[in-house]
C-alpha cells in the first residue's frame, strides 16, 4: 500500500516561536492550525502540494524532550542560491550553527537548533 501523507509530529514549548522559526526563517507555509481540540493547539507546516508536513502541538502538559544529537530533521536544497539565502536568514536572526554529531551533515549542509533544541539540518544536495 503506497502511502499517501507523512506527518512528522512534535510537541513544543513555543507555538509562535516555532511558527516564526519554520515559516519566517525556513520559509514553509502555515497550511492548517487547531485550537482547544481535546487540550492541544497546534499548527501544521509545509507547502501545500507536498506530500509531508510538520505538526507541532501544546498542551498542559510540557514536553518531555528526550533527544539524541542525530535526531534530525534534513532539508534538501537542490539550488545553492536558495540554500545559501536559508543559511544566511537564519544566521542573521542569531541561530547558531552547531556541530553535527555525523561529519556528514557537515560536509554537505549546516546544523541548527530550532526554537524546541531539536536539530535540523540545511543541506545543499539534490535528494536522488
């Protein structure tokens, strides 16, 4: 069965932070939101013909974040030019570059701490 939609789903500390981080600065697109659905409130992030997005949640409870330095979210950016404006928008706003636990995020991309401390990686390749 071919699957039709991937999710990756995370709580969060900071709704507006993370929606300021992932659309002000990674530039996805805002393509739902909920609020006071059973305690949670959340948003959904992404391009609205892709076949994934990003959920990220609140509720009462805090997060209980457990994470390993190779837990990553990787972003391809197939044109250098669009990644180099990526990198560039998010070192200009004080994200810090940090070093990848997997040299091989550094060779090919940068790795940064979203608003959460959850890593992601920009990487300049073509996904194959």
């Amino acid at each position: 069965m071919l699957i039709q939609h991937f999710r990756v789903a995370r709580h969060s500390n900071d709704l507006e932070r993370i929606r300021e981080f992932y659309v002000g600065l990674l530039e996805l697109k805002e393509i739902g939101s909920f609020k006071d659905h059973e305690d949670y409130n959340g948003v959904m992030l992404g391009h609205e013909n892709h076949s994934w997005h990003l959920e990220f949640t609140t509720s009462p409870k805090p997060p209980n974040r457990v994470s390993d330095p190779d837990d990553l979210l990787v972003f391809y950016y197939e044109e250098e030019a669009f990644y180099n404006r990526a990198v560039k928008r998010l070192m200009d706003a004080g994200i810090e570059v940090v070093k990848a636990e997997n040299p091989y995020w550094d060779r090919v991309g940068k790795t940064f701490l979203d608003p959460d401390g959850n890593r992601i990686v920009l990487c300049n390749k073509r996904w194959n």
